[in-house]
C-alpha cells in the first residue's frame, strides 16, 4: 500500500469508484478490490490530466525562427483518448503537418499538444479540430492538417464489435484546404509504407 495521501479529488472519485464497483454487483471488500477504487481514480485523473494544462504551458516557449517555408509532418503520433460517450479507450495514431510562415515548433510540441487534448473526454472529430486549431493559433502556419486514426473500444468491445474497423477523421486548415496538391502531399506522404 502506499503510503502517500491520496488529495481529496482522488478520495472523492475513489467512493464513487467504490459504488460503482458495488453497483455491477461486486463486493468492493473483498481482497482484490480492497485498493481498486483509489488506483481506478489515480488511473482516470491520468488520463483525464489535459484539463490541467493549457496550450501555453505546453509549448513552453519552444518556437523557433526559420526560414523553413516547406511542409513539416510529425507521422505516427501515439495516441490514447477516451470516448465521452462510453468513457472507454479509443487509441490510434495522429498526423500533423503545417507549412511555416517563419517559426517552427519544436517537435516534441507536437506530440505534447496531442497528448494535452487526447487526456481528456473527446470524441475523436473534436480531438482532431482542436487539435488542429492550437497547432495554427501557436506557429501561426500557413496552412495546418490533421489526421486522425483511431481504434474504439466501445465499438470493439460493446455494440457491433466490429474488431478492425478503424475511424479516420481530419480538419485541413489554410493551404491544405485550398490546395488540392498541397493535401494530397500530405496524405500520399503519411501513408506511405515505411
Ligand atoms: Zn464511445
């Protein structure tokens, strides 16, 4: 056990847990369970802690100047959200590009903005949008696209249970929305084969 107090948010959301654990007919007493409520709160205000952090706090200043005015792509981002419908996991991969009009972002940024939106409650359109959004309103780009490929476990696990249907969402923004060749640079160049 351990021996740090848990804050009372965490105490808080462990007593639900603990009715929760209750309500699906369990006995919260038991050996197995007897710490299930605090680790399950730990574990969901983890995956919850975006809404702690602001875009700000989360570029912390790393712009840099360049004369770069070419299509920067981050491939392959992980991603771990969960569904505000069901709260169960949707996980996949995240595409960004932006074409520069002067500052770069450092690219661990990019990953960080991701994962600053991903851990909160989203559906997956609106994590691709904002994400989307805050790439532009920080680099100021000339264009910015997203794209979005995520497996849902409420789809998997519940419901149809179709096993491999991947959703695939994405927001263009400025160039990419205008250019058909710019975006399609962009898609032919994120889903190469490596
Ligand atoms: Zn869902």
């Amino acid at each position: 056990m351990s021996t740090e107090l848990p804050n009372a948010a965490t105490q808080a959301l462990a007593a639900h847990y603990q009715q929760i654990l209750q309500g699906l007919g369990e006995n919260p007493e038991r050996e197995g369970l007897l710490d299930t409520p605090k680790r399950a709160a730990k574990a969901m205000q983890y995956l919850c802690n975006g809404y702690q952090k602001s875009l700000q706090e989360v570029v912390n200043g790393a712009l840099f100047e360049s004369d770069n005015d070419e299509m920067v792509i981050v491939r392959d981002i992980e991603l771990y959200s969960l569904c505000e419908h069901h709260l169960l996991p949707f996980i996949g991969k995240a595409h960004v590009a932006y074409i520069p009009t002067g500052k770069v972002l450092g690219l661990s940024k990019v990953a960080r903005i991701v994962d600053m939106f991903a851990r909160r409650l989203q559906i997956q359109e609106n994590l691709t949008r904002q994400i989307a959004e805050a790439v532009q309103e920080v680099t100021q780009a000339a264009g910015v696209a997203v794209v979005i490929e995520a497996k849902h476990m409420c789809m998997m696990m519940r419901g149809v249970e179709k096993q491999n249907s991947v959703m695939s969402s994405s927001v263009m923004l400025g160039a990419f929305r205008e250019s058909c060749n710019t975006r399609h640079e962009f898609l032919q160049l994120i889903h190469r084969s490596n």
